[in-house]
C-alpha cells in the first residue's frame, strides 16, 4: 500500500464527536498517523505480522492504520466509553478482523501488567498540558515495559531533552525518527486560534 | 475479546496477589474467518499461557482437538497452528464477562471490549 493510499483510507476514520479536555483527546491527523505507520512499516518492519498495542487509541486511527498494514494483530488501549464506541464503529465500517480492544486505565497498570507481551508500541500519547502532568511520561514508561522490538510515540520537541535523559536513565535507545508539525484545529470552546502548530518529535525507542 | 487478548490479561484488584486466569462467562461468542499467518502464530505460542489457553477455549466450548499439552516442533507444524490459529484470533467474546479468580470480582465485556478498570476503592 502507498503512502498516499494509507492517508486516504485513513480520512474515513471517524474522530471524537465531543473531545473531553480533562482526557487531552485531540484526534492524530490521517496525514501524521499515515506518515508514522508507514515509516514503522517500511524503514523497521515493525507492523506486518507483529503483535502490536497502541496505548491511549482514543478512536483508532493508529490501529486500523495498523490493521490495514497487516499487524498480526494490534490492540487498542483506552479508558473512555465514548472513544471506544467510536474505534469499534470504526473498525467494523473497516471489516478489519486483526483487531481488538482493552478499555483500562494506562497509568494505573501494574508495572509487569502486560511486559514484553507485544513485539511494537505505537502511540500518540496524551501531551500532560491538561492537569496530566506528567502523563506522556507514564505511558512511555508502561510502553517501554510492554514492548519486545521498540516503541513509537509523538511527543512535543520542546520535551526532548528532558525525554532523552529519561531514555538514558532507563537504558533504552531513542532516535528522532522526524520533526513534524501538528496541526490541531479548534476543537474545545476556548481555543481561540482557528488552528495551531505544535512542533512534535517521532521518537522511536528500543532496547538494543 | 480475542482468546490471545484474554490470555494476557490479570486482575489487579488490591490484594489480590493470583489474578490470573481470569474465568471467562460468555453469554455471547462468534466466531470469524481471519487470514492465517502461520510466522505470527508461530511467534506467539512461546509468549502464551498454554493451559490457560486450553482453559479458555474449552470453556468456550472451542477447544475441539487442540492438545491439552504444547506439540514440540510446532513451527513447521501447519495443521497444528491452524488449530491455534483458531483458537487465538478467530473465537471471540462479545458479551458477558471475566471473574478474578481470587476476589470473585466481574469485569464486564462489552461489544467485544473488556473493561479492566478498577473502582478507587479497587486500585
């Protein structure tokens, strides 16, 4: 499949209806998640017949992106009803039958709750710019123990020497796969801008 | 819910120190054709609960003639992890729910989705 082709099946995906802020929903962009899955998918080979999660799917872009590239099998995590309904829409509108769903709370699991069950991570995580502070760390954190081969994660630039030290802490590898810039349209009522650019880091992060 | 997703999930509800297996109560199952991969299976069966597996399934009702024991030499073995094949990714449990087997506490499935999380006073 080409990129583009992944991109315009990724467009059908339908996005939250009512974002809940406490939650930091913002919907990955087909264009990013495309650009992503098809990077792990084609530089690493981390997709296609891998045992892959995607912590924090909210409505499963990532998955079904996942999904389309021919995970053995990718599972979506998620604490949200509403979010989860919209994926299982999703993913049945798909007819994908290579996915499937948990619906927990990430920064609650125990620390061996599923390690090294999954070959790959992908996520978008939470940013923690909503009274989460923190958050994006905790769920690399439970990421890293939850994957064999590597995890892949968005984070914002301006946290990556802070993310980089953390890697070194826990003796795993980072690489900055690509710069790219998030565009995230008004989605909440106080967003006054009509659409803003967050600069982001692709991050992959392995143990060798 | 995929009997490969259950076979990694545990209770950990407080105190409760065996969480796994947990016992699943189906009310609702279906099974679908999904496209073999006999690497993937292959790959899988190392990081598995075997006997858990077996539990699952033939709660079910789906255990059909896979062993109660691991086959050595599985990976070349196709009709074998045809039969695992099966029982991974095509059986799944759409309504009902799982029990920990140590504190009795249901965690509920819905349309396919198990919901693991814990009341405040459950963390």
């Amino acid at each position: 499949m080409k990129l583009k082709e992944l991109e315009s099946c990724l467009q059908q995906v339908d996005a939250f209806e009512e974002p809940k802020i406490l939650l930091e929903q913002y919907p990955t962009s087909p264009h990013i998640a495309a650009c992503m899955l098809y990077t792990i998918h084609n530089t690493f080979d981390d997709i296609e017949g891998k045992l892959v999660a995607d912590l924090g799917c909210g409505c499963g872009v990532l998955s079904i992106g996942a999904a389309m590239l021919d995970a053995g099998l990718c599972v979506g995590f998620d604490i949200d009803d509403d979010a989860l309904e919209i994926f299982k829409r999703n993913s049945e509108e798909f007819e994908l039958t290579n996915i499937d769903l948990i619906q927990c709370d990430m920064c609650s699991l125990r620390s061996h709750a599923y390690a090294k069950k999954f070959d790959t991570v992908i996520m978008n995580p939470p940013f923690g710019t909503k009274h989460n502070q923190g958050m994006d760390m905790q769920f690399l954190r439970t990421a890293l123990t939850m994957a064999t081969t590597a995890v892949y994660s968005l984070h914002k630039t301006s946290t990556r020497g802070h993310i980089q030290k953390k890697a070194n802490d826990w003796g795993v590898k980072m690489e900055v796969i690509a710069e790219l810039r998030y565009d995230l349209p008004a989605s909440y009522k106080f967003h006054k801008k009509k659409s803003v650019d967050i600069k982001v880091d692709f991050l992959r992060f392995s143990t060798t | 819910m995929k009997l490969l997703t259950h076979n990694m999930l545990t209770s950990h509800v407080k105190g409760v120190t065996k969480g796994y297996p947990l016992l699943i109560k189906a009310t609702e199952v279906k099974v679908s054709e999904v496209e073999f991969n006999p690497n993937f299976v292959s790959r899988m069966i190392p990081k598995l609960e075997w006997s858990a597996l077996v539990q699952a399934a033939d709660g079910l009702g789906h255990l059909q003639d896979l062993p109660a024991e691991l086959v050595t030499d599985y990976e070349k073995n196709e009709e074998f992890l045809r039969k695992v094949h099966r029982v991974l990714l095509e059986v799944e449990v759409l309504e009902g729910c799982l029990q920990c087997p140590e504190s009795g506490r249901e965690f509920p499935i819905s349309r396919g989705v198990p919901n693991m999380l814990l009341n405040e006073d459950e963390a």
